[in-house]
C-alpha cells in the first residue's frame, strides 16, 4: 500500500508539471505571433484600393528605417552612411524605440520588397479612383501592346525593304 501511496503524489506532480509548461509555452507563443501590418494582407487582395494600401504603407513606415533594397547598395553616398551605421552597432542602443524600429525594418524587409515589387507591377493599372484594373484587363492590355509592338515592327522591316529596292545603285558604295 506504501508504494501506491508515493506513486500516485509523484505522478500527480509531474503531471502538473507538464501541464504548466505546456501553458506557458502557448502563452508565449501567442505573444509572439504578432498580427502582420495591413498592407501587408491587403497586397493579395485583387479588389483593394491602391490609394488605401499605399497609405498603410507609408502609415506603418513612418518614422522607420527602410530596408535597403538591391540598387541602393551601388550608392557611394549612402555606403559611407551605411558604414557609419555599421561602426555604430558596436555602441549600445540609445533606447527601446530605436531597437523596435530596427527590429520592425529586418522582420518585415521581405514584405518591404515585395510591396515595392506590387507597387510597380500595380502602378499602370491604378485608375483614378484607386481601383486597379483586373487581371483579365491587364491581360488585355498587354495583347495590345504586344499587337501594335509586332505591326510597328512589321512596318520597319517593310520599310527597309522597300528603301532597299529604291536605291539599289547605292548598295555598292
């Protein structure tokens, strides 16, 4: 009877135990899933209005500093400033609200990169009022360009076809 006696307190306890780590893990993973920007969401939504994400955008960036994006690196005016920022992360932080603006920078530089990405792709197709043309519209677009490009192209060649023929006396000089 002993030996049921001081099994049934230990694993009691080591189940309570487990339990209260379990929790606690799942307190502290649901801190740090932080809810993602707006515009971050509103980029995959073919019905946004492209006035109401930019200003997101420019909303959550405010104050902030921007990732560095591939053709800024060229940049010797900027890289001399770079390196300063460089040397300057050997000195301690000034405060909390400079390492939460860094921190913000390197989380979200992907989404950064593809909102600037969004933004040129979007661009020629944003109407006055914001809407952007659907991708069906877009698709059209593009034929048409791509049928007038090929027509230019055909007349150029005719052209020269025909200045060829014309002045055939010139060739040998």
């Amino acid at each position: 009877m002993k030996k049921q006696f001081v099994w049934t307190p230990l694993v009691l306890m080591v189940t309570l135990l487990l339990c209260g780590i379990t929790v606690s893990a799942q307190r502290q993973e649901s801190r740090q899933q932080v809810k993602e920007p707006d515009w971050v969401t509103m980029m995959d939504d073919p019905n946004v209005n492209f006035f109401v994400i930019e200003k997101s955008f420019n909303d959550f960036w405010k104050g902030k500093e921007l990732p560095v994006e591939e053709d800024e690196i060229l940049d010797v005016k900027r890289n001399t400033e770079r390196k300063r920022r460089f040397l300057g992360i050997f000195r301690r932080k000034e405060s909390e609200a400079e390492r939460v603006r860094e921190e913000d920078a390197h989380k979200y530089a992907f989404a950064y990169k593809k909102y600037q990405w969004w933004r040129r792709q979007v661009l020629p197709y944003v109407q006055p009022d914001g809407s952007i043309l659907s991708s069906e519209k877009q698709v059209q677009i593009w034929q048409q360009q791509k049928q007038l490009k090929s027509n230019i192209m055909e007349k150029q060649t005719k052209d020269k076809k025909e200045k060829k023929n014309d002045n055939p006396g010139q060739q040998r000089l």
